[in-house]
C-alpha cells in the first residue's frame, strides 16, 4: 500500500541516560533546547521521523555535552525526563 502524502509519519523516540558521576548537558537543534542530566536521568526525545535516513544525528562535542538534530517533523517534538513531560527543564541547571 502506498503512504499517502498527508499520512502522519512514524512515532520514533530516542532516549539518554546519564550514567556517569555528573552532569551531561544535550543540546536539542536547531533551536536550541538544552537539558543538565544529573547521574541517573534519562532524557527522551518523541517525534514524527523522515521515512528515510537518520532518524538524528549526534555530535559529541566533549565526554559530558552532546548536540543533537532529530531529522523529520520536529515542530512538536516531545520532551520527557525521567518518564514526565520535561520540556520546562530546558535552560534550568544545578551546576555552572
């Protein structure tokens, strides 16, 4: 069967866990969001994924910061830590 051109794309989610002994930061672009991950935190990212290529691209700027892009429809990407909506979380840090 073929997709239509107005079908709802596929649901994909990515999640990251910090299981180091502080911090991770990960940056969301392109706009950007960016998240502190305390040891233990999980950060999950929902949205709507291309049907083909990377569902995102990753780029590890050091051993505690990532920056990602999700490829698709992202205007309503989802935002979850530790399992609860999380977007208020961006830019709110416990360490400088």
């Amino acid at each position: 069967m073929k997709r239509l051109q107005n079908e709802r794309m596929a649901q994909t989610q990515q999640t990251f866990s910090n299981k180091k002994d502080g911090p991770i930061y990960i940056s969301v672009e392109p706009w950007p969001e960016y998240f502190e991950l305390e040891p233990g935190d999980k950060l999950t990212l929902k949205w709507d994924a291309d049907d083909s290529g990377d569902a995102m691209q990753i780029d590890f700027i050091n051993e505690r910061e990532l920056a990602v892009w999700p490829n698709g429809k992202i205007d309503d990407i989802g935002y979850f830590f530790n399992g609860d909506p999380g977007e208020d979380r961006s830019w709110t840090f416990k360490h400088r």
